[in-house]
C-alpha cells in the first residue's frame, strides 16, 4: 500500500489550497466571524470545483475519485476554518439534489448535534425539538436534539482530516510566532521551553497524518477509529500549545489561534467522537 500522496493528489490538494486562499483568506475570515452566516457563493464556488462531488462516480455526474482525495481537500478546509456543514453535504452527493453542485446546503444529526441547521436547505435526520446552542466557535452554529444520529465512518474520518489541518495550522502559527516574536534580544524560538513546544506540534501532527492517511487508503473502521482520536489529539492539544507559544496574544480576538482552538472543540463532539473511537479499539483489541 501506498501512503503517499500521488502527483495527481497533490496536484488536487494544491488546487484546494489556491482555491481557499483566492476565496477565503484571512479578511474573508474575520469577516465571517464579524457577519456570521453561510456565503453560498463561496458555497456553489466550492461545487463547482467538485467539493462535495469528488467521490461521486463520473457516471452520476461527480469527480470519481475516492475517499484519500477527499481526506486532501478536507485537511485544506480544516487548515483555513472553512465554515459550513461541509461533511454532511459531501455525504449527500448524489442522494440529495444539488448538493453535489453546492446548490442545496446539507446538515445531518451527529451525535446529538446539528450544525447549521438555520442555514441549511435539507436535514439528513430527526430534529424534533431542535434547542439552539449558544457555540463556542462563532462559525459554527449548533443546535442540540434529542436523536442521535449513528456516525458514518466516512463522516469520521473527514472530521479526522479537518482536525488535521487545523493541526498543521497550528504549528504552522506556532513556528511563525516563534521565528519573529522577540524577548531579551533574541527570537522566543531560541528558548528551550518554545523549541519543545514546537516540536511536539509538529510531532503530533505528523503522527496524525499517517495515521489518517493510512485510514483513507484502507477504510478500515479500525484504523478509522485510531486516526480520530490522534487528530483529535493534535487539533486540540495543538491549538492549545500554539496558544502557549503566542502568550497573551494568542488570547486576542484579533489572532486566528483562538478560532482554531474552538472550532477543534467543536469537531471533537460531532459523532465518532473519542469515547466511540476508543470503544472500537477496544473491541478490536479485545477480540
């Protein structure tokens, strides 16, 4: 098995990348967090490009890819706090009409929480009594039902890769902080304690991204499972690390790190979470 990504994967992933910095960079960001709301342009934009199509056969009218393209373009979704029920209307392609193009918006019940369920055109779902949620993470509105939906192993492991990217961000943020952030004369990344920190950031993040990379090529449940709880791991210790690194700053509401932070929190209680995850190999071990 191959675990690294093909020249076509990275060529796919490089084109997210642009894709998300041409049409949500960090203005578009904050003005988001300013003005909370979907943008469907940015939405038919994302359909357009075959977001939410690419695992759909080319038959059905989709990209015809598979599950480690769409671990690709989730990871760069997560690394830029793209907001949205992404996972959700990419799981009701080809089920639901127009959510392959971005023309319908899709939100579903995961693990007793449904996330823009205003916004939304179709809900995949019961949501009898449906009580908004006041959300840590202002680009993620929430609302609580008394179902729980069962997770999708897929809808799992894409969370696995958003909260990888955010990881990768994290350090990413960290490492910059680190490199131009100075004290006594010398950047803090000279210190013994910042270097540390650095490099435990980097440390998790990369163990996470095998881990998922190597779920996305197998589907195993099993390796679905272990790839979800060291995302998790990496997107929320990570994003707490970061803060550590930017000190107070981090705290500000003009810095990105926070918004990472929160939105990690939030992935991390959508269905699949770590007590499944942990059930799962538990049971595997066991068996």
């Amino acid at each position: 098995m191959r675990f690294r990504p093909t020249e076509d994967q990275r060529a796919l992933r490089d084109g997210v990348r642009g894709l998300l910095a041409r049409r949500f960079d960090r203005e578009a960001l904050w003005a988001a967090v300013s003005a909370p709301g979907l943008d469907r342009a940015l939405w038919r934009e994302l359909g357009a490009a075959g977001f939410f199509a690419l695992r759909l056969p080319e038959a059905d009218g989709g990209v015809g890819l598979g599950l480690p393209e769409a671990v690709l373009a989730f990871e760069e979704a997560g690394r830029v706090l793209l907001p949205g029920p992404l996972v959700a209307t990419h799981l009701a392609a080809g089920a639901v009409p127009g959510a392959a193009t971005g023309g319908t918006v899709v939100a579903a019940v995961d693990g007793g929480l449904v996330e823009w369920l205003a916004e939304a055109d179709v809900v995949r779902g019961e949501t009898a009594g449906a009580v908004p949620l006041r959300s840590v993470d202002p680009l993620t509105p929430l609302h609580r039902v008394t179902a729980v939906g069962s997770p999708d192993p897929v809808a799992v492991l894409l969370t696995a890769a958003e909260q990888l990217g955010t990881a990768t961000r994290a350090c990413e943020l960290a490492v910059q902080h680190a490199r131009t952030r100075e004290q006594f004369g010398q950047p803090i990344g000279a210190f013994q304690a910042v270097k540390h920190l650095c490099a435990e950031l980097l440390v998790r993040a990369e163990t996470a991204r095998a881990a998922v990379y190597a779920a996305a090529v197998t589907a195993d449940p099993v390796d679905i499972a272990a790839a979800r709880l060291l995302a998790d791991e990496a997107a929320v210790r990570g994003t707490r690390d970061c803060l550590q690194v930017h000190g107070g700053m981090g705290f500000t509401w003009e810095s990105e790190v926070h918004l990472h932070l929160k939105r990690a929190w939030v992935r991390s209680q959508r269905g699949g979470t770590n007590t499944e995850s942990e059930e799962i190999l538990a049971a595997d071990l066991a068996g």
